[in-house]
C-alpha cells in the first residue's frame, strides 16, 4: 500500500514536465516567436531524421596521413596551428603562407609590402572609415566574381533545413566558425579587411527602422518597389537560386535587437541557457528559452525578410555575415563576462536527446567542416589569435558623439548612440538632434539642408610643466594602413593526400574505393582541379612547404601528404613516387561487417574520431 502513493507521486510529477513543454509552441509569448518556434522545430525533425550510419572509409592500401602539430604559443591541444587549407587556420603563423608573406625574426608575419598581417579587428559597420568601408564592399564584389561568395553561401545552404547548425547548442558555434572561414576569404583578397558587425540595436530607436542609413547606396543598398535589390554596392547579386537580385522585404514581421534582449543575454548565468535547447521535447529537464541568442537572432531575420527570412537562403544578402557578427559579439561579451577563460573552452551543454537532435552534441562532428566536432566552436583561438572586437557605439552627456558621421547620440534618459535617417525618412522624434544624414528635420522628415556642425570636446588649458621634467616630444599620429588589395589567385583546395593515389587511381580505385579516394585523392580521381603542375613530381605543391620543412613536417605522421606535395622542400626529387607505391599492396583494407556500415558508439572524449587533431587513411 505503500508503493501506491510513490508511483502516484511519479506519475504526476511526470505530468508535470511534460506539461512544460508545448511541441506546438503554444507556449510562445507572441505571433512572431511562435513563428520562429515552428520554424526550428521543423529543422529539428528533419535533422533527427537525417541522423544516419556512417560507412567506413578504408584507404586502398597504405594507411597514414597528415598530422599537423606547430611548435607555436598557443595551447598544446589548440588545432588549427598548421593546416592545408587557410580556412582550417587557428593562428596567424598558419595563415603567412597563404598570403605570400614570411616570418620576420620578431615573430610577425611581414607581407609583401612590408606591412605585417595582423589580427582582423571587427568594427560596426557605421564605424568604419568610408576607405575600410569601400574596401570592403569592393573585396564582397570580388569574392562574388570569382565564385567563392556563393561556394561558402551554398554550405549555409546544406545545412539550412536540419543539421547541428540550427535549432540547437550547436548554432552558436557552428556559426563562429563558418564566420571565421568568410573572414579568411575576405582577407586573401583584402590582408587588412574584416567582417563588420552590425548592431540594429541602434536601428530599432528609430519611428520607422527602414530609414536608417544601413539601408543606402552607401551601405548595403536600396531596393525597388518589389524589394529586389538594384542599387549600391550590392546591386543585381545573382543568387544561389538563379534569381537576378538579392531581396529584401523591410519589416513586415519580426523586430531588430533591443537593449533588452541583449541584457537578458548577459545576465544569464547557466551555459544551458545561452547555448540553448530552443525545441526541447517532453521530457527534457530545460523549457524553451524564447530570450535565447537563436531566438532573438531570428526576429532580425524575419525583419529583414525575402532572403534572410529562410535558413536555406539567408547566405544570399551579405548583410546575413554582419548580422552573424554581432550574434558572435553578444556571445563573446558573455564569455569574457560569465566565464573563467579555460571554462570557455570546456563547458558544452549536456548531450540530451530529448533536448536536442544528436548533431548538437558536443563531440558531433561540425558538418560540413571537415574534421571538427561542435566543441571545437568553444576554442579561445578565435578571439585570441584571429580577430577582436571593436567596442560598441557610446556617447555620453558630457560627450555627445558616436564617433561617426552616420551615428548620432541621443542624450534623452540614458545616453545611447542612434543610427542616422537617410532623406525622407521620418524624424519627428528627434526633434533637436543631428539625426539626419545630410540633411536636417523637417515637419517630420529629413530634408536636405544644412546640419549642425560636429561636436568637438573643449580644449583643455595648457598645462605649464614642472620644473626640471623634460617634456614628452609630441609625435603626428601614424597614417592609416594603406590599402592592400591582392590580386593573387585564389587557393585551390585540389591535393592528394597520399603519394600512391595515382596509382590507385590507375588501378580503378576512384570507382571500386569510392569513399576513401574521394576524401584523400581528390585530384587523382579528377573531382576537383589542381592549380598545380601535376607531371613534375619534383615541385612544392603547397604553399606552406617550406613552413612545414622547417618545422620537421617531412617525416612523422606528416610524411605521407609531404611526400605527395611538398618533395622539393622533403628533397625527395632523386625518387619516384611510382617505386615506392609498385612495393604497396593496393587491395582496400577489408570493410566491417554488416555492409560497412558502423552501429554508432556513445560519443565520448576517449572514442570520438573528430576530437583528433589529425586524420589517419
């Protein structure tokens, strides 16, 4: 008799946490975020449905590949310190060869003209110089010419309707990593560019956020009636879906960021909370989160609409990657503000399928990126060797200035800097403030007209200097960085990674050997196009070549990708790669059982293949 009262006990409480959760989202505080609920739960069905098996992958004889470990001061397990490709770089070293430059004795990396790479300093995009600004649009403009801008698009894409990118604790750093890889891009064109953030903050404080500046020729661009974009820099984009122009349709639903949200960001204290289950099913011991970062995000999406609104095609509009850049912002300010800094690297959300879809788990691996888990997102690496952040707008009654001629302060209550109104937009409620660009308010509107001179903090008076201290000598502030824009051809990504893969090749392995050769012999089996010679053998292949010789890369878990790419610098030019390979066995290694179809093991540090640093064929 005893027992009944437990099991009552148990059943209604049971009851109770899945009462919790409405996988309907009716729970949803508003229209809006019901939407945004709806939406991420259809990718969560559809990633849990394409949770699938994975095959084996066995190379056709010899086993061993690259291992890429840089004697470098970062963290001993920090990847990224050596890579063959520059958008797997974690450090600033990795990156030299790849834009041509060398390592100075100081430790920099000096670049053809003499000015060295630094680390990418992300500003506002009103922030930025119009120089900074122009470069950046020019460097977009040539990434979308050669091909690369809707190649990194068309990956958004992939993942767009389901994957561990969306819908779950994988989004922010799946995001931070794919940001990091569009940066890298930018930068091969322009060393000294970065991907701006931008803070609609400032956006929502005005009557109608569609009369912002943002949203000029001399930003992202005006659109025609329709919402198609025809003017500004980003003008008749063809998109990934063949249509002529990006589109946009200016808030119709959703909202900007506000002050608010992003406080409640901030204040959280629990990681559960901010890298958030946003679709948990019944059972799961954490409700939706709605002030999530993934929910908030969302409603600038919606905002924006036409391309930004869907998952699948928001990569189109380049003002997606500053959008992304200020989610990266929020999350890196809670970082720095709730977290030691060896925490930020280890502290994940639990692995809970009635939380989250299996590819949010921390050691899934980041599809597509080749060789990453979703931990990996969590590295210190971003913010410590490849880019920071430039501190948000600011003003203040005693200065009242954003420190843009696009931005101005409003000193109402609290000081906070406002995005200007572009010309016939509406200003009534900043009446007295310099809140036109270009022009001045009038009966409501901006007009053009003269605008009230910038503010300029008074001089202070001279001081006259103590007696026997030598004065400072006073030095001309340094000229801003020159523009530098390379023409140099893009990095092909197109390498064997093993020196018999054309033997095998020949030996009709790209077709019996599918799997392995597509992943390690690429070139080969002539899926992709090397940029290289490929009938002298006796040639760097890479770029990094003579990097890696210095750093004992030729032999080692290293040797085999050396040995195919780089036998100059390994001094292997007296030996032909097809005498080594007429020794090796070329039969595949024999595949598991059950059709080569591996059951998956519990993920966990000590089994998970993607937490290696290297990969082994």
């Amino acid at each position: 008799m005893r027992r009944l009262p437990l099991f009552v006990l148990f059943a209604i409480s049971l009851h109770y946490v899945n009462s919790q959760f409405n996988t309907d989202c009716s729970d949803a505080p508003n229209p809006t975020m019901r939407n945004v609920c709806l939406r991420l739960r259809n990718m969560d069905t559809r990633a849990r449905a394409n949770v699938q098996q994975q095959n084996d992958v066995w190379p056709p004889a010899m086993p061993g590949s690259p291992v890429w470990q840089q004697p470098v001061p970062v963290p001993a397990n920090a990847r990224g310190q050596i890579a063959t490709h520059p958008y797997e770089c974690m450090t600033l070293l990795c990156l030299c060869p790849f834009f041509g430059g060398h390592m100075a004795p100081d430790g920099n990396c000096m670049l053809a003209n003499g000015s060295p790479l630094a680390m990418a300093y992300r500003k506002e995009y009103r922030m930025m110089t119009d120089n900074e600004r122009q470069r950046f649009h020019n460097a977009l403009n040539m990434l979308k010419r050669n091909g690369e801008y809707d190649r990194i698009g068309s990956e958004h894409q992939i993942v767009g309707s389901g994957s561990g990118a969306h819908s779950g604790p994988g989004f922010l750093p799946w995001h931070r990593e794919y940001l990091k890889r569009f940066e890298i891009a930018l930068r091969l064109i322009d060393p000294g560019m970065f991907v701006p953030y931008f803070d609609s903050v400032m956006d929502g404080y005005l009557e109608d956020p569609r009369d912002s500046i943002l949203f000029s020729n001399e930003f992202i661009g005006e659109t025609d009636f329709n919402g198609f974009v025809i003017y500004g820099p980003f003008a008749y984009w063809r998109t990934l879906e063949g249509r002529p122009y990006i589109w946009r349709n200016l808030g119709q639903e959703g909202q900007l960021f506000s002050e608010f949200q992003i406080n409640q960001v901030l204040q959280q204290t629990n990681i559960e909370y901010v890298m958030a289950y946003t679709v948990p099913l019944p059972g799961c011991p954490y409700p939706t989160n709605y002030g999530a970062l993934e929910y908030t995000h969302s409603n600038i999406h919606l905002w924006l609409g036409g391309d930004m609104k869907p998952p699948v095609t928001s990569a189109n509009d380049p003002i997606f990657y500053m959008h992304h850049s200020f989610v990266d912002l929020i999350w890196e300010m809670w970082r720095q503000l709730r977290q030691p800094k060896w925490v930020r690297e280890m502290a994940y959300t639990p692995d809970l399928p009635q939380c989250a879809n299996e590819q949010h788990f921390s050691y899934a691996p980041m599809r597509p990126f080749f060789n990453l888990a979703n931990r990996d997102g969590l590295s210190n690496s971003y913010t410590d060797q490849m880019y920071r952040y430039a501190p948000r707008a600011s003003c203040s009654l005693a200065t009242p200035t954003c420190g843009s001629q696009y931005l101005f302060c409003d000193t109402r209550g609290f000081p906070h800097c406002v995005t200007k109104i572009k010309l016939g937009g509406l200003c009534g409620r900043f009446l007295g403030f310099d809140a036109c660009y270009m022009g001045q308010c009038m009966f409501g509107r901006c007009v053009p007209g003269p605008t009230p001179p910038p503010f300029r903090p008074p001089t202070p008076p001279p001081q006259t200097p103590a007696p026997f201290v030598q004065a400072v000598a006073v030095t001309a502030p340094p000229p801003p960085p020159p523009t530098i824009t390379t023409t140099r051809r893009p990095f092909v990504d197109c390498f064997n990674r093993n020196p018999c893969c054309e033997n095998w090749a020949r030996q009709g392995e790209c077709t019996s050997n599918r799997a392995y050769m597509a992943t390690y012999c690429r070139a080969a089996c002539s899926i992709c196009n090397p940029a290289y010679n490929v009938t002298n053998e006796c040639i760097n292949r890479h770029v990094s070549c003579q990097q890696w010789l210095g750093e004992g890369e030729c032999t080692g878990n290293s040797q085999m990708f050396m040995q195919e790419n780089c036998r100059q610098s390994c001094n292997l030019c007296g030996r032909r790669k097809q005498d080594q390979c007429a020794r090796t066995p070329s039969r595949p290694r024999p595949r598991s059982q059950n059709n080569g179809v591996k059951k998956p093991a519990k993920t966990s540090r000590r089994n998970n293949p993607f937490r290696r640093r290297h990969f082994s064929s």
